[in-house]
C-alpha cells in the first residue's frame, strides 16, 4: 500500500505587493495552523518516508512544520521545483519519479493544481482544498510508476475549519 498525503501550504501573506508570489511568506494564520494541523497528523498518520516541497516559501514553510512534529530535520525536505505552479499533469510525473522504497510520501505544493490532481481519485470532486488541507491518497500500486486512477482512491481528508474545532 502507498499513502500519498497531499497538502496545500498553509495561508500566505500578501502584505508586501511588490514581494514575488515565490517568495511570499506564511501570514499570522498560517503560522498559526500550519503547527496545529502538522500536529493532528502526527497524531493520526503514519511518519512519512520523503517529504517532497514546491520551493516556494509558504510551501516550504508549512513542510517545516510537518517536519518539525514528525521529527524530521529540515534538511531531508526535498525541494522539488517542478511543483511551484505545477498542473495536475506535472504533479503525477513528479510523482512517477519517487523512489520506490518511499511508501508514505508527504507531497507540499499549490493550487489548483492539486485539487485538479486529487479530483482524478474520486467520484465526490473537492471544489477547493483549502490552506493547510490535507488529503490521504492510498494506493494498491507497486510502485508510483504505476500510481493511477482505477487503483488509487481519495482515503481521508483533513481541513483547518472543520479538523481543528
């Protein structure tokens, strides 16, 4: 079985608008959630194998978060950029390429891309995943090579406003 856990960085600031979408930060709420959802997870799922991050900043931030509660070091964040403004088609091929001996794979990246990308392994569509969403995708496949859509389901879903209460 592979868990991909599928989650949308946390609530970014656009408090400085000449600041590049790249290198926006978390904002108060998102550094305010991103610690309590990380810390949820940790209490319900698995620790991951690889944690793989868009290098955007309010990405890679919230990775930081989900490292520090599964006591992973920062350092073992892959940074991947090919999932910064990724479409549902880039994030699969990115997935392709995990290694195999990753079995829960946590995957940090943006909208819409991943909603597009989760809304493939289910017959109840997300209109949106929201800020610090998480989504559990568990696979019968062997492999991520061999990740798709008749053996690959929408499993669990964590949201802020209704897993934080």
């Amino acid at each position: 079985m592979l868990q991909l856990f599928i989650i949308r960085h946390a609530k970014s600031s656009w408090d400085n608008p000449a600041l590049r979408d790249f290198h926006r930060p978390l904002n108060d709420r998102g550094l305010s959630i991103a610690p309590r959802m990380s810390k949820l997870l940790q209490q319900i799922a698995p620790s991951p194998d690889l944690l793989v991050s868009s290098p955007a900043r309010r990405a890679i931030d919230t990775a930081a978060f989900f490292a520090e509660a599964y006591q992973v070091p920062f350092s073992n964040i892959v940074q991947e950029p090919a999932l910064y403004e990724a479409s549902s088609f880039e994030i699969m091929r990115v997935i392709s390429q995990l290694p195999e001996t990753a079995r829960v794979v946590f995957l940090f990246g943006h909208n819409p891309g991943l909603t597009e990308f989760v809304n493939q392994f289910t017959n109840q569509p997300f209109i949106n995943i929201p800020t610090c969403g998480v989504v559990l995708l568990e696979s019968t496949a062997l492999n991520w090579r061999a990740l798709y859509e008749e053996n690959t389901n929408v499993e669990q879903y964590w949201f802020p406003k209704t897993s934080l209460q």
